[in-house]
C-alpha cells in the first residue's frame, strides 16, 4: 500500500510509537511518506530515522510561532492560491482549527500539488482535521484514518471546543483510539461507533528484549518523561526523598527535559547526587538505561488545565525489557497494567501509596522479579509491535471493502 503519514514535528525522541509504526509498515514493503511540520530545532535522532532515511521521504512545511511570520506566508499564498486561501479559511465547514493557519502553510509548502496515497493515516486529531480539510481541497487523495491519544481528546478540545472535530467525523473514513477510554470519549463526542476501533500503540520485541534483574547494590529508579505536569514526576521525585530520608540507597535518573525542569530541581534541593535529569536520550540510549534499572516509575496525573496521557509507550517499553513498573490509575493505563499481576497501580497524586510499593519491591527483590515476566508476557500477548502493524494495515484495507 501507499501510505501517508500526518504528524505534528519529525523527528521527536518522545514519539517514538510513530517512529515505531513508520519503520515498521516500510519493513513490511509498503511505501510510507511523512507530511510533518519542520522541528524548531535539531534533535539528536533516533537511528532508524538514519536507517529508513525518513528525512528523505518528509513532506515539510513551516509553522512558525510568530503571527507575523504566518501572516506573511498567509499574504503570499493569496496572492498566489486567492481561491483555495479563501476556501482552506471557511469556519463554518471546516471549525476553529482552520485559525491555526496550519492549512495555508502546507499549501504554501506544496505549491498546490496534490499527493495520491492509498491511506493517509493521521496521528493526533488535528493532524486528522489537517489531512481532511486537504483531502476536502483536493490536495491531499485517500481514505483518512486518525489515531487518538491524550492531549487531542484533553486540553486540545478545552481551547476548541466539543464540535472541533465535527468535519473529521463526517470525512473521516477510520477513527483508532489508542484505548476504549478514549474509544468512549470520541463516541461522547459525536463519533460513528462503527467507525471506531482501538489499536493501541506497541513496541517492539526484537528492540526491547528481556534482560535479567540488573542486581545493583544501590537500587536505580528510572523514569523517562517530558518534564510537564501530567508526567506526574514531582510525586516520584517526593517518594523516592522520602526513600532516601529512610535511608534506602537508591539513585533515580529522569530521562527528558520541560517546563517543570526549573521547579522539580528545586525540589530536589540537595540530593542532585542521587537524583539526577539526564535531559532527552535518543531510543538506543533509553534501552541502555531501561537495562540498568531495577523499577521504572509513570506516575501520571491530570493536570490542572484536564490534559491527561494515553497509555505511555514507554511503559510497554519496560515492561517487554521484563522490568517491574509502578503507575496510576490514569487514562488508559489501567488497560495495559493488571496491578499486582504485571505492574503496580497506585492513585493519582498519592505519594504515601507509591512510597508504599516502592519500599515493598526494593525489600521483596522475588516478587519484583515475577512481576517483570508478566509484564513481558502481556506486552508480548497484546502490544507487540509487528503484530499490530499487520492489524493495522487490515484495517487500512478494510476501508476498501
């Protein structure tokens, strides 16, 4: 098949369920191309974006913070486009993300040439919005399927609005939440339910293999996290100080960078010897600490503002590396996590419980390991990347049927 991908930045090391997904439908034989927004600046890229060359085989486009940059870009691509700028700008059909601009900057980008795909397969719904509003211009040609997964279905629709994805509802052609959780929240919304189907996200087996309990003598926490408030990371940090004040010796890395940085540092005043920000790490480099590890904490929460997590791959990462996992009832996480069978659950925010767990596994070092085989078991059974890729690509030829 001939695949398109809609997604927001690429590459980004947090998103590596994408990158997942990409490599994986190309070792499969089918054609994939990427429509993605220009990165704000360079990351250091994972080696299968090397590997595929998927720089390569990206679609940019430019969408600047500036308002005076994307107006300018808006001044120019009326005078070239008057017609399409004027459709691509109709509120009243497409709703309020056509305010974004991001439209008019892909048109810009493409020079009003229109790409044939057989499937054009969006990851985040205003990605899905992005793709129908083109295909609607004739800009874009093939069925529309969107993957849902956090903040699109949170935060996304405070700022927009319940009706924002009433035209991809009507256009779209597939819907796959990443849970039943967010399977429900499309239907709330207004969602054909005979288009929805849930296709969680994978990993993969041969990337992320079991490795046996690392036995250090000082116990290593690890979490690998976008430094915001729904990562949850301040309660962590506020378990793992009570840990060191009991006088357990534990080192705990945070892999990841963000807004928070500045405020948990302060948190963790003096113990920077045994707390530790790693900042971003490339995939290779996160399976290396995953190795080393004894438990791997997500101790997700909804935020303030309502922006919640999907289900974190990164979770599924460490459970088929057979670690024992500690996270919260949140989103779609009680869906992949059995508590007391292949992870631990603990309430969102509730410190006093995630101490609790913490303690009991760095004393029970048996029952820490039989937890991490079943969590290999259940991401083998059901989060096992290339059998999800060829479900996947089922259902892309289902919507020929």
């Amino acid at each position: 098949m001939k695949i398109l991908f809609v997604v927001g930045q690429f590459p980004k090391l947090s998103e590596t369920f994408i990158l997942n997904q990409i490599t994986g439908l190309i070792d499969q034989g089918h054609q994939v191309d990427i429509l993605a927004e220009k990165p704000t600046f360079q990351e250091n890229a994972h080696e299968d974006v090397h590997k595929y060359n998927l720089i390569d085989r990206t679609y940019y486009y430019d969408f600047p913070n500036s308002k005076k940059y994307k107006l300018e870009i808006l001044f120019k691509a009326t005078l070239k486009y008057p017609i399409k700028v004027l459709q691509m700008l109709n509120f009243r059909k497409f709703g309020k993300e056509v305010f974004s601009l991001r439209q008019i900057m892909v048109l810009e980008a493409m020079q009003n040439k229109q790409l044939n795909y057989d499937v054009i397969h969006c990851h985040f719904g205003p990605n899905g919005i992005l793709a129908a509003i083109l295909k609607d211009l004739n800009l874009l040609k093939g069925k529309i399927s969107t993957t849902f997964h956090g903040y699109d279905m949170t935060t996304y629709l405070k700022d927009r609005g319940d009706n924002v994805y009433d035209f991809l509802f009507k256009s779209g052609d597939a819907f796959l939440p990443i849970s039943n959780f967010w399977a429900e929240k499309l239907k709330s919304l207004g969602c054909e339910s005979s288009k929805i189907s849930v296709h969680p996200m994978g990993v993969s087996l041969e990337k992320f293999k079991a490795v046996k309990p690392a036995g250090n003598s000082k116990i290593k926490l690890l979490s690998v996290a976008r430094l915001v408030e729904k990562k949850g990371i301040q309660f962590s940090i506020e378990a793992v100080c009570r840990l060191i004040e009991q006088g357990y010796d534990v080192e705990y890395n945070i892999v990841g960078d963000g807004p928070l940085k500045p405020s948990l540092n302060t948190q963790i005043g003096n113990l920077n010897d045994k707390i530790k920000f790693l900042g971003w790490k490339t995939q290779e480099e996160t399976v290396k600490l995953i190795e080393e590890s004894d438990i791997f904490l997500v101790p997700s929460v909804t935020s303030e503002n309502g922006d919640m997590e999907g289900i974190p791959v990164v979770l599924m990462e460490a459970m088929a590396m057979q670690k024992p996992v500690i996270s919260t009832y949140h989103s779609g996480i009680p869906e992949l996590i059995t508590s007391n069978s292949d992870g631990l659950l603990v309430p969102e925010k509730d410190v006093d419980a995630l101490y609790d767990e913490l303690e009991n596994l760095i004393k029970d070092s048996n029952r820490s390991e039989d937890i991490g085989i079943a969590a290999r078991k259940t991401i083998q059974s059901k989060h096992d990347i290339n059998m999800l890729n060829i479900k996947l690509i089922d259902s892309f030829k289902g919507l020929y049927n």
